[in-house]
C-alpha cells in the first residue's frame, strides 16, 4: 500500500515538473551576464543560438534544464548572441544558455539511443561505453556482444567521445538489472 502512494505522489512530482513553466524560471536566472533562450521558440527571439551539440553542459542548479554547448566551431550561428573565441585559439564557442526539459539533440550519433550504466573517462570530454545488457542491440551498434544465453541478453561495446546522453528509464522506476528492456 505504502509503494503505491509513493508511486502516486512521485507521478504527481513528475507531472509538476513537467508543467512547470520555463519562461517563469528563466525570470530567475542572470540575464545580464548570461543569455536564456528557450529551445522550442516560435521564432519571436530568433531562434536558435544551436541545432545540436556534442558537447552540452548542464547547469545542475537549474530546474527544469538550463543547457549551454561547448561545441568547438568554425563560426557561430547568426542566432547566437554571446560568441567568443576557443580557449584553445581553433574555433569560437557559443556561451548562449537555453531552457528545455530535455537535453539537445547531439550532432554525433550514439551507438546506443539511452543508458542507464554508463561508464565514462573523467576528462573534459569523455569517452564512454554503455554497459547495460539489453534484448537486442541498437542498429547504429556496430560492436555487439553476447553476454548472457538465457535469456540472451547483449552488449553494445562501441565507445563514445562525448556525454552518454538520456537515460532509459526514470531514476524512481529504474531496473537495476535491466531485464525488461
């Protein structure tokens, strides 16, 4: 009885994120010193300062999402409106922030479409591998393994240089052991 009130009140906390209105939180953030934009735009800002990003980083004190992409690039869109150039001197980087529930789509493919074990490097950019055992591997895997007979479970061991991107499963309703998927 206990689990299923907990369920309920935790749908109730995920219905509430999801409701929850950006423009409102993006009143909170420095806009002074940082530029908010809000990734589904109906083309009244002048949209966005990115299609995609490899490299995103997440402001962690932000809710619901506050993204900033640390692509490297040859120039920066004309949407974007804070553009300097790289620490490393080989390209300019968009410091624009933009507010979305989900992350930003990655240029780069993954091997896996989401991860719920990912082990990853501990370096500026990672490179990580995804190490849950799934029914059957994505087709954009090009290494799979078979790791488990009955009932067969695999392995994508592709690596990735970059963040392993979504999760599979939500954090309160995640399968430790994978079986399901």
């Amino acid at each position: 009885m206990k689990s299923s009130a907990m369920g309920t009140a935790l749908l109730v906390v995920a219905v509430l994120v999801a409701g929850f209105d950006a423009t409102t939180a993006a009143r909170h953030w420095d806009t002074a010193t940082n530029t908010v934009r809000h990734l589904h735009t109906d083309g009244g800002d002048g949209g966005l300062p990115w299609e995609c990003c490899d490299f995103v980083v997440r402001d962690p004190n932000f809710r619901p999402g506050l993204w900033q992409c640390k692509d490297v690039v040859n120039k920066c869109s004309p949407n974007c409106r804070e553009c300097t150039a790289s620490p490393a001197g080989n390209g300019y980087v968009c410091l624009d922030w933009i507010v979305s529930l989900l992350e930003p789509p990655v240029c780069t493919p993954r091997p896996w479409d989401c991860c719920d074990q990912a082990v990853c490097t501990r370096v500026y950019i990672p490179i990580c591998h995804c190490a849950d055992m799934v029914a059957s591997c994505p087709t954009n895997c090009k290494q799979c393994e078979l790791v488990q007979a009955d009932p067969p479970r695999y392995r994508c061991l592709d690596s990735f240089f970059g963040y392993p991107g979504p999760k599979c499963t939500a954090p309160w309703i995640m399968n430790l052991t994978n079986n399901e998927r």
